[in-house]
C-alpha cells in the first residue's frame, strides 16, 4: 500500500493540523496505537476521510503523539513533494 506519512509527534488537544494535498485523496489522523493497527493492516480509529484538492483541517482530539497518512489514486514522489501538513496558528 502506497501512502504519504507525517509524524507529527506530541500534540496537544485542540490543536489544528492542516494537509494540503494536490489532489482528491484519502487523510487520516491516527494515535500511536492505531498507527500500528494501520501499518500491519488491521481495524483502526481514525479522523478525517475524503478530502478534495484544497485539503482538510483536523483538530486533535486528545493529547498524545499523532500521524498523518494520506492515501491518493497513483500516489507518486512527486505528488508526496506537494502534500504539506502544518499546525494552524489560532488567530493568523
């Protein structure tokens, strides 16, 4: 399974990501935990879902270390180059 991954390490509940993909695609925000569920293919929780060219901004629902795996038809080194994942600053 091709896919683009960000750790994005500690985070804090509350806080906004934002991933900006260059087409419509599939993003999860996923815990440790089911992190691991995902990469060996088993049932995992997860925010997010369909996204469409502009992106998607998800909140994080609890503090904790979190990843970010985005899922796109023939996902290519080129198209990863264009997916960018960033904090939200409140008030920018």
């Amino acid at each position: 399974m091709n896919y683009f991954h960000e750790d994005l390490g500690e985070k804090n509940q509350g806080e906004t990501i934002e991933v900006s993909v260059p087409t419509a695609g599939f993003v999860r925000l996923l815990d440790q935990d089911n992190y691991r569920l995902f990469r060996i293919r088993k049932h995992h929780q997860y925010n997010g879902g369909p996204v469409k060219e502009t992106g998607i901004q998800l909140r994080i629902p609890a503090r904790g270390h979190w990843h970010v795996i985005v899922e796109m038809p023939g996902l290519t080194p080129d198209a990863c180059e264009q997916i960018e994942v960033f904090t939200v600053t409140e008030g920018a």
